[in-house]
C-alpha cells in the first residue's frame, strides 16, 4: 500500500496537493467576483481547446446535449462553417499560448459570431485586449490538468445566462466533491481508498469502455492515464464497439478493460454492459467496473473526473513516475513555435 512519504517523494511538483483541494477550489471559483457575460439569441456554441483545456468543451457538450443549443467541439485548427451571428465561440487555453486554439480565434475575428476567451494570460490574452474581445482571466493551479474545476466552474459563473443549468445542481456538484475528497485524497492513503485501488487494479494497457453520456469522463481518464501515468490507453463507446471492437477479445491480448458505466444509463445500453460482461465471464476476461453516483450530469461527471483523475496520480507514483512532467508534449510544442 502507498504511503505518504513515498507519494511526496514521487510526486515532486505535490500535484497530489491542488487535488486534496479541488472541493475548496470548486467553490471559490463559483462564488468569486468574476464578471458574467451578457450574450443573447444563442443557439449554437463552439468551445475550442486542447488537451486538459478541451476537456471542458466535452463537459459543456455533455451538459448542453438534451438542449436546444447546438454544440461543436475543435480540438484543432477549424471552425465549423456553421457559425454565423447566433453562435458564441468560446477559447480555452489555460497557459494562453495554445498554438491551435490562438489560430481559431484569429481566424474567428473574421466571422459575423460572438467571442469569449478563458486562460491564465499568455498571447490569448494579449490578443483579445489589442482586438477588444471578451477575455476573463483565471489563474492557473499546478498545470492545466489540475486546473480543471477552476476553470470548470468560473466558467459555469461567467456563461450562467447562457448555459441552462440548475445552482442548485452546480452547488451539488461541488458538495459531491467534497464527499469523494474524504474518500479518494492523500488523507486516506488504505485500502478504503477507491482511487488507490483503482490503481493498483489497473495493469497493462487500459480499455475504457462508455455509454453515451460519459463520453468526457472517459476521454478525461484516458488523457490523464497518458500525461500523469505515461502509459497507453484508449477508449470505446460501449455501443459501437459491440458491432467492431469486440471481435479483438477473440485474440488473447494485453489490454485492461475498465467499465464505466452511468447509474441510469438508458435500459438498453444496461442490456449491453450485462451482454458484454456475459461475455468477459465466459471467456475469462479479467474487467474492472466503475459506476458513477446517481442524479444531474454535472455531478456525475465531476464525481468521475475527480476519482479518475486521482487514480492516475496515485498509477503514476506506484510506477514510479512523476506525474507532472510531460517532456513529450513540450518537445512538440517547441517544434510548433
């Protein structure tokens, strides 16, 4: 079992600190002073951004999916030809110098469409004051991937008018976070501690599983075993795979799959995860399964970002591995600028 001086030990950047703090962080980004945007006739909105930054367009997307607004997310250099005066095309980039999401936004200027821009400063930000754009500022925790809720929720502050959901289910959200965090922090290093277990569970290559609804907590997950942990993962829409990937389990193979299933996924994708465990079963598969909590989506989805997340710092230190540095993505980067 992992204890604490071995977790400061690995973990030299104390990454593991900001996450025993996301419940507190949560709730003073909600209830800061940042300043709400007025925008009005929306019916489409873009959100823009990479890695840990893009993230939250797939949460976004997630909430908004049984709305009328139509969502689109880029993970790149476009923008969809559907933008026109009644879309609002948000910018994420925490650091502020994202190569790929600075290109869409100078490109945006030239569309008849609504802007608005979030990072810790950077040339997103310098762009935006010389061309009078909407900006707001947040600072950055540790790295960008643990920055998540404070953007998450400074976000949901600022696009209130805009993003129709419930305080209540925000307020929620974060009282969720602050249940898990006695569970899942640094605090609890035993056996009773689901994210460390996870962990220890979790061998070779990862296949995570996901039914419609979830998409984002496991694109999450994957980015965070592979920048935290550095090892492979990958991901499958449950549905899907059954008509493709499956036929792969019929070779003997290295990969791990993990279910992550919804508390009340729709009732034939219930019929499907009990299908494909029949099938695990019968072939001597080994699986791991994580349920999410019941109730709204943001809950659930925050519930799961937290725990994942957590287990891929807690992967990382049983490896060996610090799981701040991301040398790989940085060399990229310097090849881009």
């Amino acid at each position: 079992m992992l204890d604490l001086e071995t977790l400061e030990r690995i973990d030299k950047k104390s990454m593991h600190k900001i996450y025993d703090k996301w419940a507190e962080i949560s709730k003073n980004a909600y209830n800061s002073d940042i300043k709400i945007v007025e925008f009005r006739d929306i019916d489409h909105i873009v959100f823009v951004g990479m890695g840990g930054s893009g993230t939250l367009g797939d949460i976004f997307s997630s909430i908004l999916s049984k709305t009328n607004i139509h969502v689109s997310i880029v993970k790149g250099y476009l923008l969809p030809k559907t933008v026109d005066k009644n879309s609002l095309v948000i910018f994420t980039s925490v650091s502020g110098n994202t190569v790929e999401t600075l290109s869409v936004l100078k490109d945006t200027i030239k569309q008849d469409c609504k802007t608005i821009s979030f990072s810790s400063g950077g040339k997103l930000e310098q762009f935006c004051k010389e061309n009078n754009l909407e900006y707001r500022k947040i600072e950055k925790n540790h790295s960008p991937r643990a920055s998540f809720v404070s953007y998450l929720y400074s976000m949901l502050k600022v696009l209130e008018n805009i993003i129709p959901i419930n305080k209540n289910e925000i307020n929620n959200s974060i009282k969720e976070l602050e249940i898990l965090n006695d569970k899942i922090s640094s605090k609890n290093l035993t056996s009773k501690n689901p994210a460390l277990k996870l962990a220890e569970e979790i061998s070779n290559i990862p296949l995570i599983y996901y039914p419609w609804g979830l998409q984002a907590a496991a694109i999450r997950f994957k980015n965070s075993l592979q920048e935290n942990a550095k090892i492979h993962a990958i991901i499958e829409d449950v549905v899907e795979a059954s008509h493709n990937g499956i036929v792969a389990w019929e070779k003997k193979s290295d990969i791990y799959p993990i279910l992550l299933q919804g508390h009340d996924d729709y009732i034939k994708t219930k019929e499907r995860w009990g299908i494909l465990k029949t099938y695990f079963d019968s072939n001597e598969i080994k699986y791991n399964e994580i349920l999410s909590i019941s109730g709204d989506i943001l809950s659930k989805l925050i519930h799961l970002v937290y725990l994942l997340d957590y287990a891929s710092i807690y992967k990382a230190v049983l490896c060996d591995t610090d799981p701040t540095p991301v040398e790989s993505i940085d060399f990229i980067k310097s090849k881009l600028e």
